[in-house]
C-alpha cells in the first residue's frame, strides 16, 4: 500500500495570498526542486526572484512562475562571490522590496569516489554548496538586521548530513555544514525576528537532475519498491514543506530540519545486505592513478 499519494498540483494547504505583497529571493530556482519551490510561492501570491549563474535557467525559471500570474525578477548571480550576491539584492529591492523569505537551494554535486575526486571538485562543491550557502543568508540576514524587520531563511540540506554519502563525500560533508550552520544562525539570528530552518528533500525525481545521477538512477529498478512509502516524492510536496516553514503558522519553528523522504533515509535491515563498493555501483573499473585524458 505505502504512503498515500498528495492532493493534485495547484493544491495547497495554506490560505490563499499567503504570501501576498512579499518577496522571496531563491538561488537555484530556475530548475528541478528550486523550481517547485519557487512555484509553490507564487501560487500562494508571492513575487519571486531567481538567481543564477546560467542564463538558461534563468529563462526556464522565469516562464514556469509567469505561468501562475506571479511577478518574477531574475538576477544573474555567482552565489560565491560577495559582490554578485550584494548586487542581486539591491536589484531585488529595487524591482520590489526587500526579500522577506531565502530559499537557499544553490548547490553542487555529482557522484564521484573521493579516490578519483580532483582537489579542484572538491573545493568547488564546498565552495558553492556550503560557502554560498553563507554568504547568501549573511548578505539576506545583515539587511534585515540593519531595517530591523522580521525574516526567514530556508536552507536546503541533504540527509547524507547525517550519515555520510558514500560517493558524494564532498556534497555530504558540505552539506553537514549546512546544517549545523543553520542550527547556529537560528540560535544568534532569532532575536532579531530571522527564523533559519534546513529543508532535506528525499528522492523527487524531475527532468532537470544531472546526467550522472540519472544514470545511478536507472541502475535501480522499482524505484517506488526502494522506499518505505512505496513511492517516490512529488516535487509539489517539498514545494508545500517550504511555504509552510516560511508561512506565519511556523513562526516558532527555528533551527529545525525536515526531512521529506517518506522516512527512506531511517531505513535498516535486520541483516543488511552485501557491500558492493561505489566503484561497482557506478559502473567503474578498478582504481587507476593516471587515468587516460578525455
């Protein structure tokens, strides 16, 4: 039987023009899980701004939020660099006001063994996935502190923070930090009225994830049979998860993370089955020092 399937897209829990008149600012939200999210604002009245590096998803972010009738800005931005983030904002604020909710959804990650991982990879996935991460909600949190109004951040984790993700060791532990930053910030910025809460999605597979993820994907048969729920995850559910933790019936929510996964992350066997080591999962020979140059 498994976990009951969610109401139909457009649904949602939350009063109509919930968020009416506010601006959310969300990296990444030109694709997959950002998308949906962003989404999921604008039909509850929000105006949106997506900010990105890539141009096309800029575009592709912006025809999904004209479609619910939402305003939408989209600002080109390198969320590792303090300037770019800076420079986002002040367009935010001159398009609209000042955004009252961060989505940071921004990140990086492909499936490598961490023998095979070039320092280069590694820095860059930390660099974008847990620097940008901070300097996007430091920029968000000091313009709030300076006006002196209310605020919230929604930091999107990863439930490797926890256990460790065998071929993502650079995305878990960046991910990790994620985390435990967001419990901090949401202890030192809550005075100020800036609740910071950490959303973990489960698997939500979408038409945007990366090629390599999709080929792990099609190694695994029945991917419903995976998980305790016997489905995978809607990506209007993370969407409806986010609006609730930044809608004024969560404001005594802070330093929390939710999990979205139909418990799949929890899962154990009584007697757990054969390792089978990354490099086989991938699909990789045995391990080369000098690889041929591509």
């Amino acid at each position: 039987m498994g976990l009951e399937h969610p109401p139909e897209e457009g649904e949602s829990a939350l009063p109509e023009g919930t968020f009416k008149n506010q601006t959310v600012f969300i990296t990444g939200g030109g694709t997959g899980l950002g998308k949906a999210i962003a989404t999921e604002f604008a039909r509850l009245g929000a105006n949106l701004v997506i900010a990105s590096r890539d141009p096309e998803h800029l575009k592709a972010g912006e025809d999904a939020i004209k479609k619910t009738g939402a305003e939408v800005l989209t600002a080109q931005c390198d969320i590792r660099d303090a300037d770019s983030v800076a420079n986002a904002f002040n367009e935010a604020q001159q398009k609209f006001v000042l955004p009252k909710i961060l989505i940071n959804n921004a990140a990086a990650n492909f499936p490598v063994p961490a023998e095979d991982m070039s320092p280069n990879a590694w820095r860059t996935v930390v660099d974008i996935t847990l620097n940008g991460t901070f300097i996007v909600a430091r920029e968000f949190a000091r313009r709030h502190l300076e006006a002196k109004t209310p605020a919230s951040i929604i930091n999107i984790g990863a439930s490797y923070a926890w256990t460790g993700g065998p071929g993502f060791s650079h995305s878990a532990a960046a991910k990790a930090g994620v985390k435990n930053m967001t419990e901090s910030l949401a202890v030192e910025w809550g005075p100020y009225g800036i609740q910071v809460n950490c959303l973990v999605p489960g698997l939500f597979p979408h038409d945007d994830m990366t090629k390599d993820i999709q080929k792990n994907l099609e190694r695994t048969n029945e991917k419903d049979l995976s998980q305790p729920a016997l489905r995978v995850g809607q990506v209007r559910e993370l969407g409806w998860a986010a609006t609730f933790l930044a809608s004024p019936y969560a404001r005594f929510i802070s330093g929390h993370t939710l999990v979205v996964d139909g418990a799949n992350w929890q899962r154990r066997h009584l007697t757990m089955p054969a390792v089978t080591s990354v490099r086989e999962q991938m699909g990789r020979g045995d391990f080369d020092p000098n690889p041929p140059k591509k």
